[in-house]
C-alpha cells in the first residue's frame, strides 16, 4: 500500500508539468459522472454466486492521460454475504482510483479519440449489510481493472463504457487474496461536463516565448 501511495504522489507532481501544455485547468474542468450495472462472481468458485451489481461514479483528470475517481458499487442479493435472507444490497464497495487513458499517454492530440482504453486501480472501503456475515462489517478493499470507452456522439459528450475489474475483499496485512476476490463486469454511460473553454476535454495550449510577454508587458 506504501508504494500505491508514493505512485499517487508522484502522479500529482505531473500535474504542473501538464498545465503548461494544456487547458483548461479549473477545479470543476474535465469532469465525469457514470451509472452503470452488470454482474460479479468469485473469483475462486468463479461458475457459483453470481450477482447483480449496480454503482455510480465521479472522476476528474488533472492531465490528458491521468485522472482520479470515486467509485461506489453495491452487489445486490450477494451469496456470499449472508446465509439469511437477503437485503436489496448486500455489500457495498467505496474505492478511490487513480486513472491512466493509455491513447492520451503516448500522443494527445487535444481532442477525444471514439475509443479510448482506461486503465484503474485503487483502494478503499468495504461494507457487508448482512448482519450474520462472517467477516467483519467493515473493512479494506482494492480494485484494479480496465474501462473501454466508447465516444458515440459527435460532440464526444456522452460515453459507453464496459469496465471489466477484479475486487479484492477483504484486503488483510495488505495482501490481495483470491479467496476474498471477486471479478465483475460493468457496463455504464458516463457524461464529461463541459469545461470553462466550452469543451468537454483538454486542449493544447500554445506555448508563449519570452519575447511574447515582455512585448505584451511593454504594451501594457
């Protein structure tokens, strides 16, 4: 977990070095928000307990290629969460990610590209519902997997996007245990806001030289 945190830190130092090159960069710009649903299995009894899951998201990118989010899903009717009768939602997952879009890291061209692979992972916090279950009710949970987004529309505001991810939970010592792992396979819409420039993705900034703004500042 020590080093998922120095990769964090590190992440955010590229955010100045990316402000020179692109923009915008308000706090509100490059925003996302997603519904989705699909379904979730073990990962070690991977053809039994199959379930419903259903979550939302929020995500904002600091450059083209990285991003960071909050992402709440919830299994519904979940086997493995208690032997009783079951709630609407069962477990509920919490995680903060960090994001890379694999196309803007090697070249951004200023604009969305129709596909666009997303690599995640992160951790965050797990909740059993079930008041029988056998683990404790609380606990830590990690969450690593891939978004393909799709761009439909023309303006490239709206996005259809099929998260495959495996979740672990719970997380004991810092080790991942497929014993306590799940895959599940999402499918969701997400909508990028539009930023303070009136786009709904980073765009390239031309550089000034020093000749510019000392002829700018004699003007003024």
């Amino acid at each position: 977990m020590k080093k998922f945190f120095m990769f964090l830190v590190a992440c955010m130092l590229s955010f100045s070095v990316a402000n020179a090159q692109y923009g915008p960069t308000r706090f509100t710009d490059n925003v996302t928000v997603e519904v989705r649903g699909g379904v979730s299995t073990s990962m070690t009894e991977f053809y039994k307990g199959v379930s419903p899951v259903v979550g939302v998201g929020v995500e904002k990118y600091v450059t083209p290629w990285l991003g960071f989010g909050i992402d709440a899903n919830s299994l519904i009717a979940n086997p493995w969460g208690s032997n009783n009768p079951h709630t609407a939602f069962d477990v509920v997952n919490v995680n903060l990610l960090s994001k890379v879009n694999v196309l803007n890291l090697v070249n951004y061209n200023g604009e969305r590209k129709f596909f666009e692979p997303v690599l995640f992972a992160g951790i965050g916090w797990g909740h059993v519902t079930c008041s029988d279950a056998a683990v404790d009710r609380n606990y830590m949970v990690s969450k690593a997997g891939v978004e393909l987004n799709f761009h439909l529309d023309k303006e490239r505001a709206w996005a259809l996007r099929l998260s495959p991810a495996a979740v672990w939970g719970p997380v004991e010592s810092g080790k991942l245990d497929a014993r306590n792992g799940g895959f599940e396979v999402t499918v969701g819409v997400a909508y990028h806001f539009k930023n303070k420039d009136g786009n709904r993705a980073y765009t390239k900034v031309t550089p000034r030289s020093q000749y510019e703004i000392d002829q700018l500042n004699a003007v003024i």
